[in-house]
C-alpha cells in the first residue's frame, strides 16, 4: 500500500510540473539575425546626435560558439548552412552601400518573462575608440505575439566631410524640447545661436570640437509573428529578424 501511495504522489508531482505555466508557455525558438550599416552619409546631417562614448553594462549572455563534435545547445551559433537569410546578406555584400555587420542563428527557449534572456550582440571590427561597430542587447518574450526588444549600438569612423556635416547648425529640435515642464527658470540661449541648434553651435551636442568616431542608439521594441521576416531600420544602421519556432 505503502508503494501504491508513493507512485500516486510522483505521478502526480510529475504532472503537476509538466503542466505548470512556466513550462507550458515556454517553447523553442531559432531566431535569426542579420544586421548592417548604411554605408552613405547623406543622413548624418540630419539629426541631432548625443555623445555616446560607452556601451552602458547590463546583465547578458554572449552567445556560444559550436564545438566540433559537440551537440548544439541554447544561444549557441548554428552553422552557416542553416541561415535562411544567406541570400538578403549576398545582396547586401554585393552593394557598396552597406556592410554586414552581424549575420547568425541561434536556438532558444522563449516564455511570458519579459527580459528574462537577455543577449548581448556585437560585430564587426573593433575600433581605435574601442567600441565595436556593433555592440548591444536584444531580448524576446511572448504574449499573443512574440515581442523583440532591442538596444543596439553602432559606431562609426568619420571622415573629414562627415565630421564637417556634424558642425553644420541644427536646425531640427533639441533634446531640450523633450524635458519635462518645469517652474524653475532655464538658461537663456545666447542672441547669436541659431535657432534649434545645440550649445555649442553644431549637431553633436556637448563638445566643441567634433570627434573622430560618431555611436548612434537604435532601441526598439517590435511586436512579431512567427516565420515572417522584419525589417527595422535607423539613419545608419537596419536589421532583419527572423524568428521560427522549433519542434
């Protein structure tokens, strides 16, 4: 009797956790990305920049690379045969109009817990500022959708021309249009600034003089289904998202 009632108590155990929301909202997905810079500049010049000069530190994971002989987990690099955007990254390596920054597959198990994988993504070369060109955070989680959030950095060299577009006056809003109201008096702008433009006359706000590297933000959050691909884009740099599930 004793027996009967302990194998009652595991069955039961057992379907109790199999059936529990954590593991029944949860399944496998690959997710692929592949992720590019705009090559032109015309763009520079039209926006407002902050100074980034750091990648701010978050909790992540990097992804693993696959060991020969080794089976593939989660957040581990697939081969390259099992990309199924390999033809958008011919096409984008064919035009002198872009450059691949990141192209890679991965499997993982995606849940209801927002941020509860949080994987940091960098590419492409390492710059003598010391930032990649690529470098950043993107996590997914699921509700009625698949919801991808992304916060991703991409730094670039400039060119004599580009660093002279950036000192071209602002005549877009500032950052300051964006601060809340508030009672206390502000500063006034001086009678010779033109208007719209920073402190310090140009685009790229707080410095005098314009750098030689230039790091944009792209933070994103995009509602997606499975098995379709999306696009999001950014002056400077775009990406596309492929997420599959996996029997």
């Amino acid at each position: 009797m004793t027996k009967l009632t302990s194998g009652i108590v595991l069955t039961l155990t057992l379907i109790l956790f199999n059936s529990s929301p954590a593991q029944a909202d949860t399944s496998n997905y690959k997710v692929e990305l592949l992720i590019f810079s705009h090559q032109s500049s015309d763009t520079l010049g039209d926006e407002i920049w902050p100074l980034i000069d750091a990648i701010p530190p978050r909790r992540s994971r990097a992804l693993e690379y696959n060991q020969q002989g080794q089976q593939i987990g989660f957040f581990t690099r697939l081969p390259k045969s099992s990309l199924s955007l390999s033809s958008n990254q011919a096409s984008l390596r064919r035009s002198s109009l872009y450059r691949v920054l990141f192209h890679e597959a991965w499997i993982q198990p995606i849940g209801e817990v927002k941020n509860q994988h949080v994987i940091r993504i960098n590419g492409g070369e390492i710059l003598d500022n010391g930032l990649y060109e690529l470098d950043g955070y993107i996590s997914i989680d699921k509700g009625r959708y698949l919801h991808f959030r992304s916060d991703l950095f991409h730094s670039r060299r400039l060119s004599p021309t580009e660093s002279q577009m950036l000192l071209k006056p602002s005549t877009g809003p500032t950052p300051a249009d964006k601060t809340p109201l508030s009672d206390e008096p502000t500063t006034a702008t001086p009678a010779d600034q033109p208007e719209g433009s920073s402190v310090n006359g140009n685009r790229y706000l707080t410095q005098t003089t314009i750098p030689d590297f230039l790091t944009v933000e792209m933070e994103s959050a995009r509602r997606m289904r499975s098995n379709e691909l999306h696009y999001i884009d950014h002056p400077l740099f775009g990406m596309l998202v492929k997420i599959s599930p996996v029997k």
